[in-house]
C-alpha cells in the first residue's frame, strides 16, 4: 500500500476537527460531507477488505436501524393518519385556515431540517466504515491526527485570548474565550478531555517499542513538553467539564499502562465513579460560586432547558418531532414571557434531544447502543488481547458520552468523527497493526 493511503484517513480526521467545530459553518460541513461521501464509496469498493467483527456488525445494525428512523420520518403520509398523531393539531389547523386541502405528510414536522440533519452524519459514519472495511490506517496514526487538531486549537485559542476579538472561525461564538477551531468553549474541553487518554496511549506506546535508553529519554521529553501543552489547553479553556470530568478521566488514564487483574480493575472504575458523584454533586452544590470556569448561572440555566425540553418530549413521545426539528418543538414550550433576542437552539442534553427529535424508537436505539459501548469497553479493559489503544478508546468515548449528558458536543462533526474513531476501535477494527500494539497476557501460558 502506498503511503498516500495511509494518510487519507488521519487527514480527513485532521479536516474534520478544523471545519468541524459548529453546525453553523455551512460551507466547511457540506465540504467534510461530500468528501465523507468520496470515504464511503472507497471504502464500499474496497477489493480485500479486512473480515468485520461480530461486535462491528452489531454496531453496523444500530447504525442502519438509525437510519431507518430517518427514512421512516421522511415518509409521506395521508392526511386521515398523520392529523390524528398528537402535536400535529396547529399544523392541520393552519391548512383548513388557508381553506387549502390537507396534504399528505411526513412525520418530521421538518422534513428538510431531518435530511440536513442527515447529512450531519456523514462524517463520522464514513470514519466507521472505513475503519471497519479498510486495511490502509493504523490506530497511532489516527490518534496523532487527533492531537494535532487538539494542539491547532490550543494554538488558536492563545492567539483568541490575546487578541479578544480575532482568530474565531464562527460569529457567534464565545469572544474572549478560548474555543480554538470551535464556536463553543464547552466544545473545544470536550476535545481536550478525549486527548488526555489518547496522548497517554501514543506515549505508552512509543515507550514501550523504544529500543533504548537514549530513545526513552526523548520520548520522556516530548512527551512532557506534549503534556504542558495540553495542560496549558485546559487552564486556558476554563470548561465546567473539567470540574466534572477531569478527574475521572485522568484516573481512568493512569490505569492504561497498568497490567492488573479483573477485580483491581472492578475496583478501580468503582473508585472512578465514585469521583463523577462527587464532582458532580459539589459542582451542582457550589457551581454558581466558580464564575471563572462557567458554572456561574449555567446549572439554573440548564434546568429550564431540560424541563421544557422534557415537556417537548411527552407531547410527541411515540414518535418524536422529527430529527433536526429540536428548535421548533422547543418553541411550542417555551414560556412566551421569557423569549428574548436568544434562542436555545438545543437541549444542552444530546439524550434529551435526541427523545425530543426521535422519540421512543430513538431512546430504545440509544439504550442498545450504550448496552453495546458498555459491552465492548468491558472486553477493552478485560481482554488480555486488547490495545492500550482499545482502552484509550473506551475512555475517551466515555468522556464524550458524559459530557453529552449537560452539553450537545454530539451536534458537531469534529466531536462525532472523534467518537466515531473510538467505536470503530472498540468494535474490533484493526487495521494494519504491529505486534507491539498488542497487549500482552496478564497470565503466563503454555
């Protein structure tokens, strides 16, 4: 395989989170779709494409049942069925109004919102099946791809807080914060967070496959300088999500390195949890008295978004709104005392969001999938074939997944390829791999 190939998938994960950083930036998303498109059909026609794994297979029928949910949303309906599902009463009200016949229609409220919406998953769904269907990537290369774009955005948030007003790629964004190529601060610490395990997995790696000490003691220096680079990152981002995430993600990475038995690691991740309650708890508790990292307001906030939301969600809750459709179904809720110059344009819960949009059928989607992560980061922890990659993976993945619970990182491209690299790891993908990759057993065999 030449070396071009083997550059094409670190790069586009490079592009995705450069251009990624916003649902707003229409021209650099239909740019990572349509070459996420160029992705798929290389990918599809790919003449010696590497057997799929059960657990990738598994993850590929999660993946198409999504998809149904899409088509079945943009089906057209005659008027006798879709007048009679509830939420639809203004929508027929309107026509009869206009004195105009009731047309057929779909189940989306907005169709064309639901196939931009669509589209949005173009991206990380061609990382996956290209992860999954080619040879031509190797898992270092990709996760050195992933921190060039965490060290691009930190350089570009120094350049934003010193200049204030300058180096933003989007116009509504966080002035005066470091956001680095996002629109969203809490966005770029999502990015951050998901680095700290995937720079510890290169280090070990690199460390591990060095011949000597004069090889290990300038991975030790790059490494380190590597580390105040991100940290730098973290101090200067200022996210809530470091407050709550931070530790237990730092303690989940301090583990990778480690060959421990299965109840040391039970233990471990009990002890893990135990600092998300805790986090969580004080962070709810003494959030309004941190103004300098975000939490000023924003868990008062939060709860009024949720609760409408959640309203939202009961008036439609068989089928859900329609997937891209949050905004106006939020509308009909929202308390028309408290509607100023700004919007809330999501649930700041991708979950929430997703049950406002998708509806039973999307939650029952959800639930299966986070069934299969919990399966397959369960294997990546217990498995003595698995990866440092596999476990950086599985913590990075859940750093996502977590943040997803209070914030919308799902919403953006450069986020969804990220998690999009994970899954297809913890799914089995390989790729060409070397024998170094490989954890060895924990237990002596013959």
């Amino acid at each position: 395989m030449s070396r071009l190939k083997f550059a094409i998938l670190p790069s586009y994960l490079f592009l995705c989170l450069l251009l990624g950083g916003s649902s707003r930036g229409v021209w650099a998303n239909a740019l990572l779709q349509l070459s996420a498109v160029g992705l798929l059909v290389w990918a599809f026609l790919s003449r010696d494409p590497p057997a799929i794994q059960p657990a990738g297979r598994r993850l590929l029928l999660i993946v198409a049942v999504l998809g149904a949910l899409f088509a079945i949303q943009l089906v057209p309906m005659p008027p006798d069925l879709w007048t009679k599902i509830p939420g639809r009463e203004l929508v027929a009200r309107g026509f009869d109004l206009l004195g105009m016949q009731q047309p057929w229609m779909p189940l989306s409220l907005s169709p064309y919102d639901t196939i931009a919406a669509a589209l949005t998953l173009l991206p990380p769904l061609s990382l996956l099946i290209a992860m999954l269907r080619l040879r031509a990537w190797r898992a270092e290369t990709m996760f050195m791809a992933l921190l060039a774009g965490a060290a691009t955005s930190i350089l570009l948030g120094l350049l934003q807080v010193r200049s204030g007003t300058e180096w933003y790629f989007y116009e509504v964004t966080n002035l005066g914060v470091a956001v680095g190529a996002f629109a969203n601060a809490n966005h770029f610490a999502t990015l951050l967070l998901v680095a700290i395990p995937i720079f510890s997995a290169v280090a070990i790696g690199r460390w591990r496959a060095a011949k000597d000490r004069q090889q290990r003691s300038a991975i030790f220096l790059v490494s380190a300088a590597a580390a105040a680079v991100l940290l730098v990152g973290i101090l200067m981002c200022q996210s809530a999500a470091f407050l709550l995430l931070g530790p237990p993600v730092l303690a989940a990475t301090i583990l990778i390195p480690m060959r421990l038995g299965k109840t040391r690691i039970r233990q471990g991740f009990l002890a893990i949890f135990a600092l998300i309650v805790i986090a969580a708890g004080t962070l709810v508790v003494a959030g309004d008295r941190l103004p300098g990292w975000g939490t000023s307001a924003s868990v008062e906030t939060r709860k009024q978004f949720w609760a409408t939301s959640a309203a939202a969600v009961q008036g439609q809750a068989l089928t859900g709104w329609g997937f891209g459709t949050f905004q106006e179904a939020y509308r009909r809720y929202e308390d028309a005392g408290s509607v100023d110059r700004f919007y809330v344009n999501h649930a700041h819960n991708d979950y929430l969001e997703i049950a406002v949009e998708g509806g039973v059928p999307a939650l029952l989607l959800v639930v299966a999938f986070l069934i299969w992560w919990a399966n397959r980061s369960r294997e990546a922890w217990m498995s003595s074939g698995a990866t440092i990659e596999q476990k950086a993976a599985s913590i990075a993945s859940a750093a996502i997944l977590l943040h997803s619970l209070f914030d919308f990182p799902l919403r953006t491209s450069a986020i969804t390829a990220v998690l999009a690299v994970c899954l297809a790891l913890l799914a089995g993908a390989r790729g060409t791999i070397r024998s170094a990759d490989v954890e060895k057993p924990r237990h002596a065999t013959l």
